[in-house]
C-alpha cells in the first residue's frame, strides 16, 4: 500500500479479470427443492517414492455446484491405507 510496484498492479489487473469473468458463477438454492451437502474425500497411499507421503484430495458440493475442492500431500506419512484414508478424511472435514 505503501509503495506498490508494477508487480503489484499486475497482480491485481489478475484478480480484477478474474472477478470480472466469474460474476456469473453462482450456487443456486431454491426455496422449494431440496438441497444437499455432499463432501467426498479420498487418498493415494504412498503416491510419492521420495518421502512416502500419501496425496488426498476433496471436494465439496452444494446443490448443483463444486465450491471447495484440493489436493495436497500429507504431512505425516501413513503406515497403512487405513490411517491414510483417516488422515484424508480428517484434513477434509477441517
């Protein structure tokens, strides 16, 4: 704010497009339909050979429209697939 450079108004020419672009995305909900929360998750056990972290990812729905999703590696490495799909669920749920 103080001294922005021409990086910075790059940057937020970016985020403007980007704005501009997506007004039209919306998550619709009707009064009278029913409407639902659905959140998957799942996991790639040992999906790196390097530091034999798992990989999850998530993603979240309401309605008709995605509106969370990732995936990141683990920060601990699991033992089994069973604590690495409980990992998995536990990142998604936070």
């Amino acid at each position: 704010m103080k001294s922005p450079t021409k990086m910075h108004m790059g940057a937020a020419r970016r985020v403007l497009r980007y704005v501009q672009g997506t007004l039209s995305y919306s998550i619709e909900h009707m009064r009278d339909q029913s409407t639902t929360l659905i959140g998957l998750c799942d996991v790639d056990w040992v999906a790196s050979e390097d530091d034999s972290r798992s990989t999850s990812g998530y993603a979240f729905s309401f309605g008709n429209g995605a509106f969370s999703w990732a995936s990141v590696k683990q920060h601990t490495v699991a033992l089994s697939t069973v604590e690495a799909e409980y990992v998995s669920a536990s990142e998604a749920t936070t």
